[in-house]
C-alpha cells in the first residue's frame, strides 16, 4: 500500500493585522500539524509568524485544556493515577508534536546561488514531511501570489505534491484603506513596481496609478525622477500598514522599514 502524501498549502496572513486573515487561513491554520514561516536570518522573527501569534498562543491553550481534561476524567478512577502522570507527559510531548514550526531562513541577498541553495534546503525539508503525509501550511506576509517567498518552494514542488493557495489580503489594497482613497477608477491604469530602476521614467508615461513596493530599497536619486515629473501628482507612503506602528506619510519618507509601501497618482 502507498502512502498518501501531505498536501502543500499556502496561505497569505494579510499585511499585519490579525483581523485581516481570511476565515479559510484561519481553519487551515487551527489545524495544520506542520506551520512553515521562513525568516530573514536566524536571529529574526519571521513577520507572517508573528501576525498568527494568537493562533499559535490558541492551539497551545487547547492542548494544555485536553491534557487537563484527561487529568480529570482520570482522577475519578483511582487505580489509573500511575498511568495519568504517563498519559499527561506523553501529551504535553503530543503537544509539541501536534503542531510543529518550521523556520528556514530565507536570506536577503542578491546572490541568486546562495537564494537557491535556501530554497532548495527549504523545499527538501518539507517535503520530508509531504511524503510521510503530513500537511504543511507555508506561510506568508500579504497574499502568496505577490513578490511572495512561497512561490520559490512552490516551484520545486508543484510536481510532485498536491498545492492549495489560499489568498490573503496584500499589502497594496491595505495601504489603499489606510489612506482611505480608490487605487484605482473607471478605465485608469494600475501597475505594481516592485523596485524603481532607471526605465520609472518610461513606466510613469503608460500609468495613472503605481504601487511602489520595496520603498525602503530606493535611492534619492531614483525617487527624484518621481518627484520631478512635470504633472499634477499624489505620493502617499505607508509603514507597516494595519500594524500598530502603522504611519502614513505625504511624499516618500526618510527612514525606511522593510514593510514601506508607496502609492503614486498622477493626474493626466
Ligand atoms: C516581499 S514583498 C511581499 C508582498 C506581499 N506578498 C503582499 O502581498 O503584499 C514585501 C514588500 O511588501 C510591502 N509590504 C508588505 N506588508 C506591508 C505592510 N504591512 N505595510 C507596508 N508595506 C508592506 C512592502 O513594500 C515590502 O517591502
């Protein structure tokens, strides 16, 4: 007999607010024997991990209220105390099992080899886990189809393993609603930069609505270009949207987060 294979899911945990996962993410998540969330480097918190926190911090309290659960109905019988301190350790040890993290690192680097070397090391160590029939959801910030770490693992394994994407909300459409204003009306034009380069000023001729992704990788000399441009216009930044710490700012900022996004209208 040939045993059925884990399936893949990836699911987008939205921009930052816990709020803004998607009931589907959230049943996945509930359940999920095996949550992978990559991180920058060993020494930092993946930010999707940190957005399901709660979830994490929900399904430990449900393992601990079962082990409590089994300690009662044990106690009504005497003879098995023995077997209760066996039977609460080998829970407290399922517990640990029940819901494993993976946190490969996902360094950022150019260096194309080294970005393969990772994902490759990434894809293997899940798939560990699909082929012993064990789910896996890999999780990442906004939605899975945009500038996502999980189309990478989803490449090397879509061959062989089944692969469910579950949407999340992106960062984009967020930073639209923190602003309180349309990305885009009637027939208008929306392109998504990931990072502005030497042809923005031939992009800029083609649009009316540009989300500037990776703002905090830009130089001064680049955002220039955008300032510059001879025609009425609206720039609107926005750090870590739905966070806590979320700032709106007129222009692009100085300091930069990683998670700066910034939106650019030009009204021709
Ligand atoms: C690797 S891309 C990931 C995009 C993500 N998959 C999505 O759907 O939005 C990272 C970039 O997304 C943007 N971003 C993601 N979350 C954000 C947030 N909460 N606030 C502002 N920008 C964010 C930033 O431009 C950041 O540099």
């Amino acid at each position: 007999m040939t045993l059925k294979k884990g399936k893949l899911f990836g699911i987008g945990v939205g921009p930052g607010d816990y709020e803004l996962l998607t009931i589907k993410a959230l049943n996945v998540l509930e359940n999920v024997p095996v949550i992978c969330s990559p991180r920058s480097s060993p020494e930092k918190e993946s930010i999707a991990l940190s957005i399901i926190r709660p979830i994490l911090k929900k399904r430990e309290n449900r393992e601990i209220k079962s082990t409590s659960e089994k300690i009662n109905n044990d106690f009504k019988n005497e003879e098995s105390c023995n077997k209760l301190i066996y039977d609460e350790e080998t829970n407290i040890k399922g517990n640990k099992e029940n819901l494993k993290v993976l946190e490969p690192v996902f360094p950022m680097t150019e260096d194309i080899r080294m970005l393969e070397k990772h994902w490759d090391e990434a894809s293997e160590l899940i798939s560990g886990h699909l082929n012993k029939g064990i789910d896996v959801a890999f999780i990442t910030l906004g939605d899975p189809s945009i500038y996502s770490t999980f189309s990478y693992v989803q490449k090397r394994l879509e061959k062989n393993f089944k692969i469910e994407m579950i949407p999340g909300i992106n960062s984009f459409t967020a930073c639209a609603s923190s602003i309180g204003k349309p990305l885009v009306e009637k027939d208008e034009i929306l392109m998504i930069i990931p990072k502005i380069n030497e042809n923005i000023g031939n992009l800029l001729k083609e649009g009316n609505n540009f989300v500037l992704m990776k703002t905090s990788r830009n130089t001064e000399e680049l955002e220039n270009i955008i300032n510059e441009q001879n025609v009425e216009k609206e720039i609107t930044s926005v750090q870590n949207c739905t966070m806590k710490n979320e700032k709106i700012i007129d222009g692009f900022p100085k300091n930069k987060p990683y998670l700066t996004t910034t939106i650019l209208k030009l009204k021709k």
